[in-house]
C-alpha cells in the first residue's frame, strides 16, 4: 500500500486552482468518464485506466474579445490508436470524442517505474456547440509535460482529488484517476 500512497500523495501536490474559478464554471464535475482496457496481441489487458476529465480553454471570438468555455467529454468516447508499449516504446493511450476533439498521453517505462511524459488536446474550433463565434477556425494542438511523479511498475496509481495542469490557453482538469501501465499478466493491481 505504501507505493498507491505515494502516488496519490503526489497528485495532491500538483497545482490547485483558486476555488473563486471554480465558482465561473458551472458544472463543475458533470462529465462522462472515460474507461480504457487496452489489450495485447493475447488479448490480456496491458494498459488499464478509468478517469474523468474536462477542459477550460480560452479563445479569441470573431469581434475581438477573449471567451472562455468548457469542453466536456461526450457520451460517446473511442480509444483508437492507443497502444501497450513496451520496453522501447512508449504506452500511448488516446481518446477522441464530440466534434473532432481528441487527447492522449503517452506512458513511458523506466526500470521499475512507469510515467506519464507528454499530453496532448486537440480542440477543433469549428465545433461550433463548444466555440459558437470563435476567430480560429479548425483543429488546434497544445502540448504538455505531465508532472505526475513516477509509479512503481505493478502498481494502480489512483488520485480521487481533482488536479490540474495549465498550458497556454487550457487548463486540463483530471478526478477520480485510476491508471496501471505496462500491467503484469494481463491483471490489473491491486497495489
């Protein structure tokens, strides 16, 4: 238990947003989940996660002004195109869903540790439910390095608090987070 501990104890570190946001976004935590079970080429499941999450972007309107919005996973969820890695290659899981809009993040191995390296949110402005009168128009890609600490390979990293990772113009936000990479024999932990 000590290892899920840690790992939990290390999403509360990350950053929090002030509480007086949270008061602009109505809805705050009504979001469908997202639940992957990737198996390998036996069928065994090697990547296992179940989380929610959403999105707070900032984007430039038609007539100049700055808006913000939120982008919510739709009820309809796929997983194409996400892998298991392996000694040399990286997990990757990605999911798309509404009008074009996708998220991934690949999961690299290191010794007895995996890790989360680099997130990436497809947001496609021409969703027009979402960007109504946005300035931009088609997909737009940001970046970013996940700053989760590493987690014991054989091990569920688990995080029920909310977490947060800001770039650019989004803020990506994760709760009720259980994720096991390069899992064992095709059983999930129960560390």
């Amino acid at each position: 238990m000590g290892s899920r501990r840690s790992a939990a104890s290390s999403c509360r570190r990350l950053l929090l947003l002030p509480p007086l946001l949270l008061l602009g976004v109505s809805g705050f935590f009504q979001s469908y989940a997202v639940e992957v079970d990737i198996k390998d080429a036996s069928n065994a499941t090697c990547l296992y996660g179940d989380w929610m999450m959403r999105f707070l972007i900032t984007y430039e309107s038609n007539n100049g002004d700055y808006k913000t919005t939120t982008l919510n996973l739709s009820s309809s969820v796929t997983h194409n195109g996400s892998v298991c890695g392996n000694d040399t290659q990286a997990a990757l899981v990605a999911v798309q869903f509404g009008e074009g809009h996708s998220w991934s993040i690949n999961i690299t191995k290191n010794n007895e540790t995996y890790q989360g390296d680099f997130i990436t949110l497809t947001y496609n402005t021409n969703d027009t439910a979402v960007f109504p009168d946005a300035k931009r128009k088609g997909p737009v890609t940001v970046l970013v390095k996940d700053s989760l600490h590493p987690v014991q390979l054989n091990t569920v990293f688990v995080c029920h608090n909310s977490y947060f990772i800001e770039a650019e113009n989004i803020t990506q936000i994760f709760w009720n987070v259980t994720v096991e990479a390069f899992v064992q024999n095709g059983t999930v932990s129960k560390k």
